[in-house]
C-alpha cells in the first residue's frame, strides 16, 4: 500500500464514523434480530476485555456503549447502527465466573446461534487483554469460530498498560499462534481506547468490509 493509498485507507475509515451513529436494540432471543440490511462486524471477548470502551473509542462517543468495571454486565446482543452503511455487534462476554451456570448456557447459545446463522456477519472482532494475552476460554471460542467458518481477527486491547516492547512482542507471538487457524485473519491490532492507539487503523479495517 502506496502512503497515498495508506492515507486514503484511513481517512475512509474516520468519515464512516464521523457520521450519525446510534444504539438501535438489545437482543435477548433470535427471533429480535433486526433485518439484515447492512454488514455487521461483531465484537467478542472474556468479561471485562473492554468491548465498550472499544466501541466508544471507535465510534468516538463517549457514552454509546455504557462501560461498566462489573463483569457480565452485557447479557444480550447490544446492536449499534452507523448511519445507513454498518452494525457494531456488541456480544455478551464470555468466562464470568460468577454468573449461573443457566444464564452463561443462555447467553452462550444466543451468540452461538447469531454467529452461525447470521448472513450479514462479516467479521468478529476478538478481543484480548493485552497484559493477559490468548486464555483457555479464547482458546474454545477460536475453535468454535474455525468450526462455523466464520472469520475473526483478533485485537488487543489495554496496549496501554503494558510497555511498548511487549506489546509488540505479544502481537508477533499472537499473529504467529493463529497462523494456521482456517478461520484468523491474519493481522493483528494492538489497541488502547485511552490513548487511540490502534483505533484508526481499526475503523479502516470496519469501514473497508463495510
């Protein structure tokens, strides 16, 4: 990619979000679903990774997406409508000790069966906690994913709070853990949603499926 090219890249990436983004509906059942008229990229992760921080960050609002410091808080599919173009996919975290076992298998099973069995889906975004790297619980989920054919790319977040080197160092070892992985894109993405690092890189990877 020519710097023009690059620039050009980004800058699409910032007008997609520049424009009239909304919360649109929590989904508890599939039968909730709203129509599949435009691409969604969904967003998946262990409780407390920082999805909605992400998704503030993103889509540059303070408060679309209400963050919260108690894991399990998002217990239904939270879908946000960026103008008329894309859907961000908010998922219920995964790997919450403390919730029941009943309302885990519920949560569980609805995003199961969205991921399997939603055409519009173009791309989860998986998110992994910079200062812990790939856990067991992403492990399942990277394999479930594999299985359904449908295509992750995984993106730390909390780049922050670690140095710099082992930021770096995380993403090498990480890109090279999924390399074989049917269903991995194979780049990716440190970000921090206190300090924008990453974040416009990861609107123009959204905004180019979109």
């Amino acid at each position: 990619m020519t710097p023009e090219e690059h620039a050009l890249w980004l800058e699409t990436g910032r007008l997609l979000f520049a424009g009239p983004i909304a919360f649109e509906l929590g989904v508890a059942d599939m039968a909730q679903l709203p129509h599949a008229d435009v691409p969604e990229i969904a967003l998946a992760g262990r409780s407390n990774v920082g999805k909605s921080s992400l998704i503030n960050a993103i889509t540059g609002r303070l408060k679309l997406a209400r963050a919260s410091t108690e894991p399990g808080r998002t217990r239904e599919l939270n879908f946000f409508r960026v103008g008329d173009t894309l859907r961000l996919v908010d998922l219920p975290g995964y790997g919450y000790a403390k919730a029941s076992k009943a309302d885990s298998a519920k949560w569980m099973a609805l995003t199961r069966d969205y991921l399997r069995g939603r055409p519009p889906l173009k791309r989860v975004l998986m998110l992994i906690d910079a200062r812990h790297g790939v856990k067991p619980y992403d492990t399942d989920v990277m394999e479930a994913l594999d299985k359904a054919a449908v295509t992750y790319q995984l993106v730390l977040t909390k780049a922050d709070k670690v140095k710099p080197t082992e930021a770096e160092a995380l993403v090498t070892a990480t890109q090279a853990a999924i390399a074989k992985r049917p269903a991995a894109h194979p780049e990716v993405i440190a970000t921090s949603s206190e300090t924008g690092l990453g974040i416009e890189q990861l609107r123009a990877e959204i905004a180019a499926l979109a």
